[in-house]
C-alpha cells in the first residue's frame, strides 16, 4: 500500500530559509506542530506553515476582531503550501475548553466563510488571551 503524507515531514529548503530569515531577525522559537514552526518575533507570534488550509482562514481572518480566534496581523502567501501568518501572541491554556465554547467557534467560523470540519479542533490549538482571559483558537 502507499500512503500519501502533506506537511514537512522532510527538508524543504523554502520553509527552512523562511526559518532562517526570523532567526536571524532575533525570533524566539515557542513551538512547532504537523505543518509548521512558530517565533516569537517583534511582539507578534510568527508561523511558517506549510498548511494551505490554514493559509486560507488565516487570510479569511486577517484584520478582524473575533470571539474565538487569534488575532491576524499579516498573512503572506509564498508558494501554495508555504506561507507565514503573524498573529497575536496568547498564553498557554490554563483551564479546560468549556462545551459551549466549541458551539460558539463552529458558528463563527461559519459566519466567517470557514468550514467548521477543516479546523483542526485539538487543546493545544488553543489559547488564552493574555489581557482578557479569553480562550482562543491559535492553528487557524
């Protein structure tokens, strides 16, 4: 049998020279999941993905003020699979996701013309904002 496998699962030059470049910008590594790596870098939090999916909420996004997501900055689309997001830094979860939370995320990703099934529902998606408490998904 063959299996097909997407993300950057072996070296790809491009996504490690975009690594390379927010290195050498000072950017702090936070952490890294199936299809990219996050820095913190200037304030914001930086991921290189290589997600198309996540690229096209993340432009979706970009600029809007939400109950559910992380704040978009900028988004820059390099290749089809190869972008970077910048977006709001958030904190680590503290608490568990209440049920009602996840109601609310799946209608307003629909009012935001995102498809609630391609979302990538799993706790460590997750975080809080710093200033208001609030729990937000952060792998859009």
């Amino acid at each position: 049998s063959q299996i097909i496998l997407e993300g950057p699962l072996e070296y790809d030059p491009d996504f490690n020279r975009e690594i390379d470049k927010i290195q050498d910008q000072g950017g702090k590594y936070l952490g890294s999941g199936d299809y990219g790596s996050v820095y913190l870098l200037k304030g914001k939090a930086v991921k290189v993905t290589t997600d198309s999916i996540e690229l096209d909420h993340a432009e979706k996004l970009k600029g809007k003020k939400t109950n559910n997501f992380v704040y978009i900055f900028k988004v820059e689309r390099l290749q089809p699979k190869l972008g970077i997001i910048s977006m709001a830094v958030m904190s680590p979860l503290k608490s568990d996701i209440p049920e009602q939370f996840y109601d609310n995320l799946e209608k307003e990703a629909k009012n935001l013309g995102i498809d609630p099934e391609e979302l990538d529902i799993r706790p460590e998606n997750f975080g809080q904002d710093p200033k208001t408490g609030k729990i937000k998904m952060l792998d859009v």
